[in-house]
C-alpha cells in the first residue's frame, strides 16, 4: 500500500503567481467614479423597464404622492369596503343625510368639508353604499411566535456570546441553536465497530491511513476542520461498502479531496491528490471513487465533528491556546483509535477538553460548560478514562505523524508535556 510522503500544493504555489494591484489602482478608480455614464443604450442591450410594473401598462398605472392634493379633474371612484369604514366617517355620513333640503348653502358647504376631512382621515377612502350598514373595522388579531422560533432564554451567567454581539460572523443570536443542532444530527452518523464487515482491513491499517491524511494536511496547508470531516467520512464509507487494501489509501485521498471542497476556501485540485498519492492512482479511478463515496453518504455530509464542539467549549471557560492546543493534540489522536470511532463528536471534544483542563491545573469540569455541552462529569468518564489508557500505550514509531505535529513551536510542544497523574484525574472526574 504505497503511502508516500507528500509535498506542497501545486494550487498552494499557484497562488504566489497572482499579480498585484498596481499603486495607481485607487487613482484610476477616482478618476473612473467622474465619468459621466453615457444615456444612450448600447448597440444590442435590450430595453429599460421597471422591475416590478409590466412595461406595456406603466401608462395606466396612477402615482400618488402624500401631501398633494388633485387640482383638476374628476375624483378616482373607489371601491366599497364598509368593513374597514372608520367610526368618525360614520358619525359624518349619519350628519349629512339628516340636512334638509332647505338647509342653507353654508351648512351644505360645511357638512361637505366635514365629509371631505373624513375622507383625508381615512387612508383607504371607503364609503359604504345606500342601504349598508357600517361595521368599525377588528382589531389585528395578535400574532404569536412558534415556540422553535423563540429565542432561548440563556441565564446571564451562562451567556458567551453577547460580546460578539457587533461581530455578524460570529452569529451570536444563533451561536447556542446552531450546536443543539449539531448535537441533534449527531444521532444520524453514529458508527460502530465495522472491522469484522471489511475481511481485507484491520486497526492497524486504518491507523496507517489516518497517521497519513495528517501529513496530507500538513502539506497542502489544509483546515483542522477538513481532516476530521475527511477522516469521517472514510469511517462511514467503509462501515458501508467493503474495500480492498490496495483501495484504501484511494478511499482516504478522495474522502480529503471532498472534505477539501466542503470547508477549504482554495482546495487543492484532483492533480495534487493523484501526486500526493505518487501516481498510484489514475484520475479515472479517483473521480469514481469521488462518486461512490457520495452515494453512500447520500451526498450528506455535513457531519458534526469533534473539532468544532471543542473551539466552542473552550471558550465557555476563556481557556487560552496553549490549553485549547493541548486538548487538540488529545482530539487528533483520538482519530486513530477505532475503539472511539462509535463516540460522538460533541462527548469526545468534551472528554479531550477536560483532561486538557486538569493537565494544566485549570480546574474540572464548571456549570457553564455543563449547560453548553449537555453533559455531567459521570458522562465524560468512561471517555476520559479510555483517552488516557491511550496516551499510556507504547508509541508506534512508524506512525508519529501527530506526536511530531505537536511537538512543533506553533503548537507550543504540546506533545512533549508529561501526561497528568492518575490521581489528579479521578479526583476531576469524582466531582458532580
């Protein structure tokens, strides 16, 4: 199975080649913002017309404007509406038709202008007809909001995302909802144990392939977020279709290529995946693959990974990098084991989070990350206690790829920090 070390992204190079705006870029743009624009349609554009009034009945169509009365001309009839008659145009109409015939012209006068202010009061202009009664118009009937469209009533003290409140990227009103949401699609895409429907696969090559992807991250310069969906994604594809070893490192290159279109602003293109496999694979083969793996995931594949549940949990306790780094160097190693490949994303962000926690003496597992995450201290032991009989395993030394990840400045060597004692742990995971 020809696991090969990768190198740079031919698309990462490509983009030092894009050229610069020239200092006189914003001059030209001055200049560009003087020039009257010309009347006269162009040769070949097609004709002006309104967006929302069709252009052969713009000439009957009346505008009027507010403020402005008709000087001439005879008076638009309206259309009868006695419901919506108002209780002052009422009382006017009633006063009208008790006036004589042998009133005088100043009462007539007066009773019209009477008429005529009630009609200004009245938007709609309706009068009821000769033998009609008027009905005064209900009230609106009060509209009330469904109760999933309520926002949710977050305790002060539990709040995080209110300082975010001008950032519109951050989606504050939407940050609690979005990961209920998440948590709820979890229950779609649990796995279990598939090693005994794969006769030609073990542990240990699944291992090899995820050590593998990681440095296809590496190298391509790739977003946290498009390993662990590619990694998913490899994990659902294989609990469904059987797959030879000599098509393995082909499943987990195509599972990357796509997890790279979903999250990656520039992916890398077919090409590079074809080269970071060492030619093993034709693009054919590649592209078919692309196909299998999205009708087995019936093209969803928008799975919640633990990566995005631990940013959001760690800013539930304002922890810094190097805390948040250490709990990442535990998420991604929980990548290789199939024993918590049945785990969900959301529990296991939180289990990696809280031995992070402890490792630094930051305390346990607070209320505040009790209400966002959903769990108890009693719910993340047996995870907990899993993780660290894994860090207590010997290392493979041919797959390092994490632990010398990790080992880097960026990551503040993270990986070569002492595994916290037993005791301290327990004690953590004792409290309620």
């Amino acid at each position: 199975m020809p696991f090969t070390r990768g190198k740079k992204s031919t698309a990462a190079a490509a983009v030092s080649r894009i050229p610069k705006l020239n200092q006189q870029g914003s001059e030209n743009q001055e200049e560009g913002l003087q020039v009257k624009r010309s009347s006269s349609p162009p040769h070949g554009a097609p004709k002006k017309r309104t967006a929302f009034i069709d252009i052969t009945n713009a000439h009957k169509v009346q505008l009027s404007l507010p403020g402005k009365k008709k000087e001439g001309g005879k008076k638009a009839l309206r259309k009868t509406n006695p419901a919506l008659v108002s209780a002052k145009n009422q009382a006017n109409l009633k006063k009208s038709s008790s006036v004589s015939s042998e009133g005088t012209a100043t009462e007539k006068e007066k009773t019209d202008s009477e008429e005529e202010e009630g009609k200004e009061e009245n938007p709609l202009g309706d009068v009821a007809a000769p033998g009609e009664e008027l009905v005064e118009a209900p009230p609106p009937a009060a509209r009330t909001v469904p109760s999933h469209l309520q926002r949710q009533n977050i305790p002060k003290e539990f709040d995080i995302d209110s300082e975010n409140s001008e950032d519109p990227y951050m989606c504050p009103e939407y940050a609690k909802d979005i990961f209920d949401y998440l948590k709820q699609r979890e229950e779609k895409f649990v796995l279990e144990n598939y090693m005994s429907k794969q006769p030609s696969l073990n542990t240990e090559m699944r291992a090899i392939l995820v050590d593998w992807l990681v440095e296809v991250q590496e190298n391509f310069e790739l977003y946290h977020e498009t390993l662990y969906l590619a990694v998913k994604m490899t994990d659902h594809y294989l609990s469904k279709t059987p797959v030879h070893k000599e098509m393995l490192q082909l499943v987990g290159s195509t599972a990357m290529l796509i997890a790279s279109k979903f999250e990656e602003r520039s992916p890398p293109c077919v090409e590079d995946f074809l080269y970071i496999c060492d030619d093993a694979y034709r693009r054919e083969e590649l592209i078919a693959m692309e196909a299998s793996i999205l009708q087995a995931l019936s093209f969803d594949i928008n799975i919640p990974i633990p990566y995005r549940f631990l940013r959001r949990y760690a800013k539930c306790v304002s922890a810094g990098m190097d805390t948040l780094t250490l709990a990442r160097y535990f998420c991604e190693m929980s990548l290789m084991e199939m024993d918590l490949v049945s785990e969900r994303g959301s529990l296991l962000a939180s289990a990696c989070l809280l031995m992070a926690l402890v490792s630094k003496d930051l305390g346990g597992w607070t209320p505040i990350l009790q209400f966002h995450s959903g769990y108890r201290t009693s719910d993340l032991a047996p995870v907990v206690r899993r993780l660290y009989l894994m860090f207590l395993s010997p290392a493979d030394d041919k797959m390092r790829a994490i632990r010398n990840k990790y080992s880097h400045k960026v990551f503040f060597e993270v990986a070569s920090l002492p595994l916290v004692e037993m005791d301290a742990l327990e004690k953590a995971l004792t409290i309620p």
